[in-house]
C-alpha cells in the first residue's frame, strides 16, 4: 500500500484518524487525489454515518476557506475541526455531517435529528428516511431535482415501474434543486433475495421492469446524456489507476485485464456500434431493484438514467451478479425475453469492463479483506473476458472463491 500521501495515511489510520477527530471513527467512501486531496465518510463507533473528513495538500489548502465560511454560514463554525500535518504543508479537516462543505447550506434547512441517515458519500450526497413520516430525501452537491424528476415521470408516463417523488410533501420541508423527497417503501430491495420458494417469480418480474425499461424510446425521456463503450472503458481505467495508486500491490492483475480491453466496441449483437440506444438504468443491479411489501418490483435510484446500448444494463447486472455470487440471470433474463422478445446478451470485454470499474471499491470502503476482494474482482474480470455471452452461463461456472 502507498502511504507516500500524509493525508491519505493519516485518513486510513483509523487509531490516528480518531485521536485527530477527537471521538472514536473510521473511514470509507474514500475519494482520494493522491498528492492532492482525500475525502471521506466518516462512522463512528456503531459504524454509523458521522461526518466527514478531508485532507488538503499545498495548493489544495486554500480550499478549506470554503468550508469555514460555509460553517459560519449555517451557524456551525464550532463544530468544524482542523489540523495540520506538522512539516507535510497539508490541514486536515473534519467534521458532523451537518458541516459538510458541500451540502451544509441545503442540510442546514432539515432537522437531521428527525433522520436516519441511509448513506453518506462526502461532499457529493446524503439520503436519509425522515422517520415517521415515510418520507426519503436525497440531498445533492449538484442540482439533480430538475433532470431527475422530469425523468422518472417520463418513465412512469410510459408505464415503467418506478419510485416517483413523494405527492405530498409539508409546506415546512426544504425543497431546492438540490433536494428532493421520495416515498419511503415499505419491503426490500432485490439483492436480499435468498433463492428460497418463489425467487425465480421475482426474478421473472424484475426482468420484465428492465424489458419495460428499455422499450422506451430515449427521445421522449428528457435530460439523458448518451453512454457507450468508450465511457465504460474509461471508468475501468480510471479505477484501476486509481488502485495502482494506493494499493499497487492489488494491482496487478487488473492493469493485464485492463491492457487486453479492445479500444473500440467489442462486436456482437448486443455490443456493436451500430446498436440502438435505449433508456439504461445506467447502474442496474438487484439493489436497485425495490420489492414492496405485496407488490410487483420497482426501479429505483435512477440518477444514472442515460441513453445507451441495452448491453450497458445487462453486462453491469451480470458483473453485480458474479461479484455476489448469485443466480438471477436465468430468470430474470427470461422474464427479459417476455417483454422484449429477446434474452439479454453480455459479452465478456462488456462485462470485464464493469467488473474493472468496480475494482477499487473493497478499498474505497474500507471493507475487511479489501485486498483479496480486489484480486477476485480482477481474476473474475480475466476469466469473461474472452467470453461470447456472460449473461449464457450459470454464475457457479464462473465463481471465484474470496
């Protein structure tokens, strides 16, 4: 591991970390600049969302005037923290999740003591369920209740199952452009599914939402930005350097998949150039995939709604799958078929593509055994590569054990 950066060395020490903060933490979502910058969410001692940190090196360092203002600002100077790194030019700063440089004005107008906070990424997003209310709230860096308003309903007019924002929402909530409210569902989400009695019924129907899903025509869905190969491709390059950056010695064998990726799209009827676009989720996978409580699936989390080949969803979908080691392509391709007449088809660079773009995440998070997550994920990502139709072969055939 490189531990040539003192901000990123300091934020994954958690003993270090805490005695700076001054409260018992750790971190994950890590976003790092090595030589540059480091962000993080922050938990605490539970392993719940707290606040988060940043460290700013050189010239980064005038940044952190930003966040002090906008902590005056919101009336929460005090409960922002510094330090510096003695001799490293680098100020580390910290703080509750109410000080987060980037969303503290639009938090500021919520009682964050009313909510559960479901997820942190710093500085870019926080969701949170507003108890007893059955209401969520997304709350954004960039203005998003605009595009993903109009999209979600242009979907729901064209009769894809979709989580809708919230009707009814009190006149005393916040509601800018970068936050919005969304019903509270009452259920689960499809990756808890076990393979027990009924599975392959679910799978069938979260196969016909996706069918549904990509026999809308792009043209009438507002605000979609196009997505091909060459952005797939990229975000496998950029997260592969990214772990030769902090963990080169994972590396490895992500970079060899890497350099065997065609520069251009790989042919093969669900791949080729000439494919048409549809409406992709953009990051289908079972959790984005609502089971409510006596109803039929509901998408969700459609903020990477893009036009784009339908391979898009399905190699993502088929990646997602052989990093859990579940078997819901069979059913959930033939409930596909149902509604498009076709079954979902994802070659191998597609897929090894995903899986690449995936492969820092185990470190990002800051999970248990994140360097041999990483190794799986590349060998996994090897192992498709050359392969005519992932989505074909039963996930078992191609398991890589942790």
């Amino acid at each position: 591991m490189s531990l040539s950066d003192p901000g990123l060395a300091l934020v994954l020490d958690p003993e270090r970390l805490s005695a700076c903060v001054g409260r018992e933490v750790s971190a994950t979502h890590l976003r790092p600049k090595p030589g540059v910058s480091t962000a993080a969410s922050l938990l605490d001692a539970d392993g719940m969302p707290w606040g988060w940190v940043r460290t700013l090196t050189g010239e980064a360092v005038s940044k952190a005037a930003k966040a002090r203002h906008r902590a005056e600002e919101v009336g929460l100077a005090a409960e922002l923290g510094e330090a510096e790194l003695g001799g490293r030019d680098t100020l580390v700063q910290w703080g509750p999740l109410a000080t987060d440089p980037r969303l503290a004005t639009s938090m500021a107008r919520l009682d964050l003591s009313q909510l559960e906070v479901l997820r942190h990424n710093p500085l870019r997003r926080l969701v949170g369920r507003l108890e007893g209310a059955g209401l969520v709230v997304r709350v954004t860096a960039h203005p998003h209740r605009d595009r993903l308003t109009s999209v979600v309903t242009a979907l729901a007019e064209h009769d894809v199952p979709v989580v809708a924002p919230a009707r009814r929402v009190p006149e005393e909530l916040h509601r800018g452009r970068g936050v919005t409210w969304w019903p509270w569902v009452e259920g689960r989400d499809g990756s808890t599914l076990d393979g027990g009695p009924g599975a392959d019924e679910v799978l069938h129907a979260v196969g016909q939402v996706v069918g549904a899903l990509h026999l809308v025509d792009p043209s009438e869905v507002p605000h979609l930005r196009t997505r091909g190969w060459a952005d797939v491709r990229a975000a496998a390059t950029a997260s592969v350097e990214l772990l030769e950056a902090v963990a080169p010695g994972a590396a490895a064998g992500a970079r060899r998949v890497l350099e065997q990726l065609p520069e251009h799209a790989p042919p093969g009827r669900a791949s080729a150039g000439r494919a048409p676009l549809v409406v992709c989720h953009g990051d289908l996978s079972l959790d984005q995939v609502l089971l409510p409580t006596g109803g039929a699936p509901v998408l969700t989390d459609l903020d990477r709604a893009v036009a784009a080949p339908a391979v898009l969803d399905h190699a993502t979908f088929a990646a997602v799958d052989l990093i859990e080691g579940r078997e819901s392509l069979g059913a959930a391709g033939d409930g596909y078929a149902v509604a498009t007449g076709s079954r979902p088809a994802a070659p191998g660079p597609w897929v090894a593509a995903v899986l690449l773009a995936r492969v820092a995440e185990p470190w990002r998070r800051q999970v248990p055994g994140w360097t041999g997550e990483t190794v799986r994920r590349a060998l996994l990502a090897g192992r498709v590569l050359a392969m005519e139709d992932v989505w074909a072969l039963p996930v078992r055939e191609l398991a890589v054990a942790p």
